[in-house]
C-alpha cells in the first residue's frame, strides 16, 4: 500500500511541527513550575519571614528608644543608615531596613536560594529526570537564574512592604527631607523607595550567578549553600581591611550601599552605575563560569 493510500486512511499522519508559540509555552510552564517548586518550600518561606521580621525588630527598638522623646541614634552607637530620621518619618524605616538587610540577610538568602538550585536537584535524584523533558541544559539554566533573580525581587519587596507598614503604623508619615536637605512629597518619597528597591535586588545579581555557579560544582546542596554564604562573608571581611583598598572597588559587595545616592538632590549616579555595572560583570563572569561547568557536567543523579 502506497504511502499516499495510507494518508487518504489517516493511518499515516505528518506530526505537527513544534512551532515557535508552543516552544514559549513550553519555557514558560518549566518557569512557572520553578517558581512554584521554589517558593512553596518551607525554607524558602522561612527566609522571607526572616527578612520580613527584620524591619518590624529594628521600628520597635527605635519605638522604644524614642519613647521618652530622644531621637534615635543619639548615643553615638551608629547603625544603619537614616535611621536617626525614622521618628520624623515612618517612610525611612523603609530605606533603614534595607541598608540593614542588604549587607548579609538579603545575600545570604539569595545564596542559599542559588546555591540549591542546581546542586539541590542532583542530590534529590530529580536533574537527570528535569534534562529528559526538551528544554536542555542551557534553557534548564536560564530558567534556574530566572527563577533566583525573581526571588531577590520578591525578597526585597517584603523587606521593603515590612518596613512600610511597620513605619506607617509607628511613625508619622509625610513630606520628607532628602540627604542634600531639600524637601520632597510623600508620594515622591514612595516612588524613590520603589526605586531603591529595584536596585537593591539588581544589586544581588552578582550573588545569585556566584551561587548558580558553586551550585553547578556539587552535588551536595547543604554544601553549595554553605560554600556561597561563606565567600560571601569572606567578601564582605575583605571589603573592610583598609589594605586591600585597591582591590575593594572590584568587590561585588563594595557598592551596595550606594543605593542612598537616590535620596540626595540631584541624585548622585557615579556609584550606583558603577554598582549596576559591576553586577553586570560578575553576571557575566559567573554565569559564564556555570553554563560551561553544567554544559560539560555528567549527570549521575
């Protein structure tokens, strides 16, 4: 029977082509199930109730510094940054927690997020079985890092909500002096917090491809959280030793704090490109570094 019979039959059909729409919907589920994977885990909630926790600890402690009517910060002691204005404006803690955060609790939960991704899944046996679906290693990969660089968005906009909330039930709230000591309008102060909580989660980009990195090296991922949140701290010790200043600028922590240059008027931009664009280095660098290690990687697990 001729081939031409056998279609007329219907025994015989051309498959469909695997068009570019249903490849889109394809990635688009396997980050949709990432995201789910992720954000349903316990460990995960445990790390934004964390955050989440941090700015309501610090509005408490400067509530009851402030409650015989001094200002906080005045014992000398320090601390983060504008936190000596939270009592004039609730809308500070805002920008108080993140400073806060930023130095250790935010990265260290964005390495522990990127340090599971892929050495996680090898140790629960379920990698080998991810790479048999047709997105490839590569893809896989993308799909990883999109899914860390979500998380480092949703993580600073809890601290950043937290702390808002916190602040509007505690403080006063209104127009606000800037750094430069010019006023703005409440609603330009929400519109400059937003901003600043953009930047602070690109300002973790660095981190996450560091950690995506590590976790392409094991199988272990206790390990690959681990060995990310210690090179994170070992950073962060190095961007402080006076003698290593030449090298600090390179240091992917060294511009994090940059960030309260929005809050000057006119906004001082020098560091905080030069925080973006270091980020945007170690990307790169790192990113790089992990698709060449999964791409040649054999995958027993």
């Amino acid at each position: 029977m001729s081939q031409a019979d056998l279609m007329g039959r219907g025994e015989l059909r051309e498959r469909p082509p695997r068009t570019a729409s249903r490849r889109t919907t394809f990635y688009g589920t396997l980050f949709r199930n990432e995201l789910h994977t992720t954000f349903r885990r316990w460990r995960t909630l445990a790390l934004l109730a964390v955050l989440a926790a941090v700015p309501i600890l610090v509005g408490i402690a400067v509530k009851i510094e402030t409650g015989d009517g001094g200002s906080a910060g005045d014992g000398g002691g320090g601390g983060p940054a504008f936190i000596s204005q939270i009592t004039n404006n609730g809308l500070f803690l805002v920008f108080t927690a993140l400073a806060a955060t930023l130095p250790f609790f935010l990265p260290m939960s964005v390495g522990v997020i990127a340090g599971d991704a892929i050495a996680g899944e090898a140790n629960a046996g379920t990698l080998r079985y991810l790479l048999v679906a047709p997105a490839g290693r590569t893809r896989l990969l993308l799909t990883k890092y999109a899914t860390v660089m979500t998380f480092c968005l949703v993580a600073t906009l809890v601290v950043a909500l937290s702390a808002l909330t916190v602040g509007a039930i505690l403080f006063p709230l209104g127009d606000l002096t800037t750094i430069s000591g010019t006023r703005i309008t409440f609603a330009e102060g929400l519109g400059r917090a937003l901003l600043i909580a953009l930047v602070v989660a690109a300002s973790l980009t660095g981190v996450a491809a560091l950690g995506l990195f590590v976790s392409t090296l094991t199988n272990s991922g206790i390990a690959a959280m681990a060995t990310t949140v210690g090179l994170l701290i070992t950073v962060q010790i190095l961007d402080q030793i006076p003698q290593l200043h030449a090298l600090q600028p390179y240091f992917f922590s060294h511009y994090w704090l940059s960030f309260a240059d929005l809050m000057r008027e006119p906004v001082y931009w020098d560091d905080l490109v030069k925080n973006l664009g270091l980020q945007a280095l170690y990307a790169a660098v790192f990113g790089s570094a992990a698709w060449a290690r999964f791409t040649a990687k054999d995958i027993t697990a």
